[in-house]
C-alpha cells in the first residue's frame, strides 16, 4: 500500500469532490470564450501549417546550349503594323531582321479596338547592311534605291505601301505585337522599330526620323513561364511621346531561376532586373527611333523551392496555443469568482446593517 500511496501523490492532475464543486454564470462566460479563442486558434494554426512558404538557395549557372524564351506583349498606338520589324542580335554575330516567328501583329483603331491581324511563321532572314537606316539617302543614287525598294519592300508595290500607311498613320492606326521569341542564350537585344523598311520607303512614309513616334505601352514582357510571386518589373509600363521623338532603350539583367513546387515539379524560368534610359531624337541624327531591350544573363541561378512546416512543429505550437488559452481562462474565471465573491459578501454585510 505503501508504494500506491507514493504513486497517487505523483498525480499532477488531483480531482475535487463534487460537492466542492461549483457552477457558475460567470464561469460560463468565461468557458464560453475560451472555447472560442480556442477553435480561432486552431483554425489559424492549421491554415499556418497547410501553408507554404519559399526559401532561396543561389549556384552557379551550369546551363548549356539552351535557347531563351522572351515573351512579348506590346502596344504601339502610333504606328501601323505594315512598319513595325522586330529584330534581334547576339553576342555570337547573329542577326535576324523581321523575326516574326511566333510573333503576331494586331492591327488597332484609333480607339485601341482590333480591325485586322497578321501572323508570319517563316523566319525571315536579311542583311543588316541593307537594312541600315543610318542616313536620310541621296538623290544621285535614287535609281539604286528604287530598286532596293522593290527588293525590300515587304513583298507589297511601294507605292501602294507608302499609300497604305499613310492611310492607316492619318486614321490613327496602331499595332499591337505578341508572340515568343526564342533566341539563343547569350546575351544580346532585340528592339521594335521601322527599320525593317527600306530606307527609301521610310523617308516617303515619315518624311524623316523626327515624325516617327514609338510611343508604347508593355503589357508583359518576361524570358519564361511565370511562378507564383513573380514580379516583371516592365508589366504595365506606358511611355507616350507627344511632339517629339527618340529612342528608349531598357537595359536588363536576366537572373536564371528554378521554381520547385512542393510536389517536387520544377519550372525553369528567369527573373530580371531592368534600368531605363531615353535618347530624344535631333533634327540632324543619323539614327531611326526604337524600342530597344537589351540583356544580359547573370552567372548565378536562383532555385525558389516551396516547403511546408513539419507536423511536429505544428502540434507543438498547437499544444502551446491551446494550452496557454486554457490555463488563461481558469486564471480568468478564479479573479471572476473572487470578485463577485467579494462583492457578494460586502453587499451582504451592509443589508445585515439595516
């Protein structure tokens, strides 16, 4: 019996006899709210648990022969598709004029309504020399530059063109471009420009650089598929000139990443950085207005793995949180009790006075 007794008095947990026992309004209150607090609680801590957070780790880029993926999505409001090139240059010598593979070009009204729309699937490849708007032609070679014209001149009759866009610039046509471009992985630029025209054909349009306007507006611009919390720095950036001209030019730094789900699924993507710089266009420039966008690739690649917190990490603070809300409460019904006890009693005392 001796060794029952010392096991009884180890119990933490001792119970009152019944009749020491009371029940309370006020410790109905109390319990009432502690239960409250205390399901509030579970739910948050549980939707603490299910949640997922991110952690960042940094390497270096071991990537090799991979092509880049640039995703476009832009608006020019002051110039008709039948100008706009897209072109694109690398530091291995590479150029391509006209690159309109993936690329399509949606013809816009003066009220940003679509009237038409142009997709081209065959890469088109030319010589940048012929192609070089860097200076405003010369009449003694006019029979030369009749004939470029008709080599270059977007498979149309020049005249018809030069007629065309004129048209559309006068009924306040614009052009939106979307599409991918997929480009080797180097760093390099491609801008969105008239230089795709024959330098003839430019001049008859726009009688100078000075009239071409490359107001625009990027609706996404990023080099992959988006993870969540992803944020493209250019996304809704609008740049409108107004009497005047010139030359922007978005300098970007492009950090490879891997995003890893917590399904163990990995997504190979990039993120950037980007700075902006604008060149206004002179009456005596040598240069054709652009919208440049020129990268480069960093070294190190950043890997975004989702986790989620363990489940004896979970319980523990469960345990806490209900526990400490449960001695809370007990704490709180005792003063309660104490209180109206003492109110009790007072009250008492001065009605046994009179």
């Amino acid at each position: 019996m001796g060794r029952l007794q010392v096991l009884k008095s180890l119990d933490a947990f001792p119970r009152a006899e019944e009749h020491l026992l009371q029940k309370t309004q006020s410790g109905a209150v109390v319990s009432i709210m502690g239960l409250v607090i205390m399901a509030t609680l579970f739910v948050h801590e549980l939707k603490y648990y299910l949640a997922t957070y991110t952690v960042h780790q940094m390497s270096v880029d071991l990537k090799r022969g991979e092509t880049l993926p640039i995703h476009i999505n832009m608006t020019f409001p002051a110039l008709p598709c039948e100008v706009l090139s897209v072109d694109a240059i690398d530091m291995s010598g590479k150029h391509e004029v006209d690159l309109d593979t993936n690329i399509w070009k949606l013809r816009l009204n003066n009220d940003g309504y679509i009237i038409g729309h142009e997709f081209i699937s065959d890469l088109v490849e030319k010589e940048h020399e012929s192609h070089k708007h860097g200076s405003n032609g010369d009449k003694s070679n006019h029979e030369e530059s009749s004939l470029e014209v008709h080599a270059h001149g977007f498979g149309k009759d020049p005249e018809k063109m030069v007629k065309s866009v004129k048209q559309a610039l006068a009924d306040g046509e614009g052009c939106q471009v979307y599409g991918v471009l997929d480009v080797q992985r180097v760093a390099g630029n491609f801008h969105i420009s008239v230089h795709g025209l024959n330098i003839f054909v430019a001049q008859q349009i726009f009688e100078g650089a000075m009239h071409v306007n490359v107001s625009h507006e990027i609706h996404d611009l990023s080099f992959g598929p988006k993870y969540p919390g992803i944020q493209n720095p250019l996304d809704g950036t609008k740049r409108i000139l107004r009497d005047a001209s010139g030359t922007f030019k978005y300098y970007i730094k492009i950090v490879p990443t891997e995003y890893r789900y917590i399904w163990k699924e990995v997504l190979p993507t990039n993120q950037f950085s980007v700075t902006e710089y604008f060149v206004p266009m002179h009456e005596f420039d040598r240069t054709w207005p652009a919208v440049y966008f020129l990268y480069d690739l960093s070294p190190i690649t950043v890997t975004i793995k989702e986790e989620r917190r363990s489940f004896l990490h979970f319980l523990t603070r469960l345990c806490a949180v209900l526990g400490g809300t449960f001695a809370l409460t007990g704490m709180l019904d005792r003063w309660m009790y104490r209180l109206l006890e003492a109110i009790t009693k007072k009250h008492s005392s001065i009605i046994g006075k009179f």
